[in-house]
C-alpha cells in the first residue's frame, strides 16, 4: 500500500481515514495519534508509518491508503448530464466518481461511497435537493462531505441562500471543466 509522502497533514489523514479533519487533531492531541506540530504553528504533521501503526491498531480500514483519491458523488435527474460529468471527471483527473439520478438513490450512494464531494442538481425532480443535504448534514458518517450546489435557474438572491442551507458551494450551470474541477478543489482544500 503505498503513500506518495512521508509525512501527512490532518486534511489528508482525514481522507484517508474517511473522518473529519478535527477527529484526527483529537487522536493527535490526545496522543493516540504519533506526529508534531510544525514550530511556531498549530498544524500537525503525522508520518505515514505512524499512521498505517495506528489504523492498524485500531481496525481502520487500510484501502483509504492505496486509493487516497479524492471522492465525487455527480446527483443530477438528467442521464445525459451525469454520463457526460462522469466521463470527463474520469478521463481528466484522478477522481473516484460515481453517480445518481434520483433523490433516494444519491443518499443511498452517500452511505455506501462517503463522497468528499456531493455534485448535486438542485432540481432533482423526486424531492427537493434541500431535503438530502440536510441527511448528509445530519449523518454522522458524512461529516467530511461538501455539498456543491447546481442549477441554472436559480437567482442570485436564492444562490446567497445556499450557503446558510448547507452548500458548500455552488455552479450555475452550464459551466466549464475548469469551474467544475476549481469547486471540487476548492470544496475539498482541508486546512492542515
């Protein structure tokens, strides 16, 4: 299983260890979790060997260190959009995808994929995308998931409401590759 770096941030042992960036921190600063902090900072640095030490000690799963991929979950009620989204993800970088195109089975892909990031339409057409941001919200097991909106029919005043509903981000459709990989980077840049 190889890691491509010695040393890893909290951002990137979250990942990998499929937690929130502040499970980690609480494993470092309780000494579960072997590292040290950069001098004259509060980030945390944790060396790979320590880290496959502790997942082992602790049972947590060790594919999240081969892969290590970033993972995007595409929800859109059209097939066309989706295949199309998928495909160029998929041919462009090194993301996992997978997608959905109902309301329930995006939730259902949710528990089982545990995306980093959630592409999703607010226009789902079987219930109002709000309804499953607030179950990813809700989940305990997706607290790392960012949620990144897209219409192409909504107001800009109804876009500024996102953000206190649960968005993480939003892409007014259509949108270039580079608008659509620049919201995913920027949902998923975890501070160390």
């Amino acid at each position: 299983m190889p890691i491509e770096k010695d040393v890893l941030t909290t951002g990137e042992v979250a990942k990998i260890c499929n937690v929130a960036p502040r499970t980690v921190s609480k494993w470092f600063d309780s000494g579960s979790l072997k590292g040290y902090r950069i001098p004259g900072s509060r980030d945390r640095r944790i060396p790979a060997n320590e880290l496959m030490r502790f997942m082992r000690a602790h049972g947590i799963p060790l594919e999240g260190l081969s892969s290590g991929r970033t993972r995007v979950l595409i929800a859109d009620p059209e097939k066309d959009v989706v295949d199309t989204l998928a495909r160029i993800l998929t041919e462009q970088t090194s993301y996992e995808v997978r997608t959905a195109t109902a309301s329930f089975s995006a939730g259902m892909e949710c528990e089982r994929f545990k995306p980093h990031v959630l592409l999703l339409d607010m226009h789902m057409g079987d219930a109002d995308a709000r309804l499953l941001v607030e179950q990813v919200r809700r989940s305990e097991n997706l607290q790392i998931t960012k949620i990144v909106g897209m219409s192409g029919k909504l107001t800009d005043g109804q876009i500024q409401g996102m953000k206190t509903s649960g968005f993480d981000g939003f892409l007014k459709k259509p949108f270039q590759v580079r608008q659509l990989v620049d919201a995913i980077e920027a949902a998923t840049n975890l501070v160390a």
